[in-house]
C-alpha cells in the first residue's frame, strides 16, 4: 500500500513539473537565471521606433498570451512554451521588426 502511495506522489510530481514553462528570468539588479512557471513567461520592453530596450522578464501572472500596454509606456508579452521569452532576454537596443 505504501509502495502505491509513493508512486502515484511521485507520478503528479513529475506530471506538475512536466506541465510548468522554464522561462528566463532576468532585469537590470539580477543576473539570469531559469524558473518554472505555472501559467507561462512574460518578458517586458520599451520601444521608440525601430529600437527595442529590455526591461525585465520571468513568470507570467496571467493566463493569457500575447503583448499589452504595461506602466510607464512599457510592452508586456505573455507566452506559452519552455524559454518562449528568449526574444525578450537577447533585446538589447537593437533594430528589429517586432511590435
């Protein structure tokens, strides 16, 4: 019976782990690292023309995918999928066609 238990606890922690996204998570006061989170990733800008700033990225607060208006003129993207903010973590000041 106990041989029961400690298999079906570790066949939903595995199932638990196996369904959370592993996102960048990183900003200006903190080095990279990689966390997983439940309902997705989420990675921040600021835009002036063609030239794309980073701000911040990590775990998603919302179900939701795709990009809003944040504070202060900043874009919010929200995603699905393992490392789906990368496009987020390598925007540095670049020129690009991303909205």
């Amino acid at each position: 019976m106990s041989t029961l238990i400690l298999t079906l606890s570790v066949a939903i922690l595995i199932t638990s782990i196996m369904t959370d996204d592993d996102c960048y998570k990183y900003s200006k006061s903190e080095f990279t690292t990689i966390v997983e989170c439940k309902h997705g990733c989420e990675y921040s800008f600021i835009s002036k023309g063609k030239v794309f700033k980073r701000i911040s990225g990590g775990c998603s607060a919302v179900k939701e995918t795709g990009c809003r208006k944040g504070e202060n003129e900043a874009t919010v993207c929200t995603c699905k999928g393992d490392l789906c903010n990368l496009s987020g973590y390598i925007m540095e000041n670049s020129e690009s066609n991303e909205s």
